[in-house]
C-alpha cells in the first residue's frame, strides 16, 4: 500500500465515519474498510404506534485499495462486494433501498478494466419494488491524477466522492511542488 493511498483511505475513512460506521478489515485483501449506513424515516399520528408509513435505507460502502486496477481485480471487486453484501440486505413492508457500493483506489489502470468497470450492474426488486431494491454502484479513483470513473448507478455518488479525494490528492500534489528545487 503507498503512502497515498493510505492518506486517502485514512481521509476517507474518517470522512465517512461522521455518518457510517467504518470498521476496517484485515484479511490480507485489497478490501480495506466496511462502512455501513442506516436511517430511518417515519410519519406518525399523535403517538408513535399509530405510524402512518415508515421507510428504511441502507448503505454499505466498501473501501479497496486496488494498486494496479486490471479486469482481475475489478471482478473480483464485484463479486466480493455482492457475495458479503446481498445477505445484508432485509427487504421487508418498510424497507425502501439499500445501496452496495464499492471505492476502489488505484495507482494505474488497464484501459479495458475501466471500460468493464462503467458497464457493472446489478439490481434486484424485491415484490414489485413494494419491499424495496438493492442496487450496485462502483467507483474507483486515479490517485495520481483524482479522475474518477463510475458505473450508471455511481454516478449519484461521484459529485461527493470527488471533493473528498480532491482534497487530498491535489495536498499531496502542492506538497511536492514545494519540494522540488
């Protein structure tokens, strides 16, 4: 692991630790965090047993440090995330989504890896909808450069995602403007 990709993951970690529990993971795997999210919503008339509608999300967002991104590795980013993901998601009457979403961060990239990465995909309705959905989204970050790419379901969480690594991968590059001679 470089020390850039530590410093993002620690930037990362603790920007998403305001609002998810982060727990990191230690398996000797390019996974290097958890972080899970949990709300819940709900309208009631004069006293909380007379609910008129209620609705729960979720999110887990897993955090990689993927050094060299190449078709491999974005599969097996894929598979893993669905394979310890999908057993976490309860669709009942209130549950209104939860989203899996993977981070990966990498040094350098196979063309052909982000051109697979842009066309995962994976939904799943439970009942109609009337029990929720499960959806799929993926981003992995250039750490050298800050570009993003992302599948058609990352797309909502690129905005956000950019800032925070901005922040530290444009640090990191103004630190080594001021020492080179």
């Amino acid at each position: 692991m470089s020390q850039r990709s530590e410093q993002v993951l620690e930037e990362l970690k603790s920007a998403y630790a305001a609002y998810y529990d982060v727990e990191g993971v230690h398996d000797g795997s390019a996974l290097k965090a958890l972080c899970s999210y949990h709300t819940r919503d709900s309208q009631y008339v004069l006293v909380k047993k007379a609910e008129l509608w209620a609705a729960e999300n979720h999110e887990y967002l897993y955090l990689w440090d993927a050094e060299e991104l190449d078709g491999a590795m974005v599969e097996e980013i894929f598979q893993r995330t669905l394979a310890d993901g999908e057993p976490r998601v309860r669709p009942h009457s209130q549950h209104m989504y939860t989203y899996l979403t993977a981070v990966a961060l990498y040094s350098s990239a196979q063309p052909d890896a982000l051109a697979q990465l842009k066309k995962l995909k994976k939904r799943r309705e439970y009942k109609l909808s009337l029990h929720g959905w499960m959806e799929f989204r993926i981003a992995a970050v250039d750490l050298s450069t800050g570009e993003l790419t992302v599948n058609r379901a990352g797309r909502a969480l690129a905005k956000d995602l950019k800032r925070l690594t901005d922040r530290v991968i444009s640090a990191n590059h103004l630190g080594e403007e001021k020492n080179q001679p």
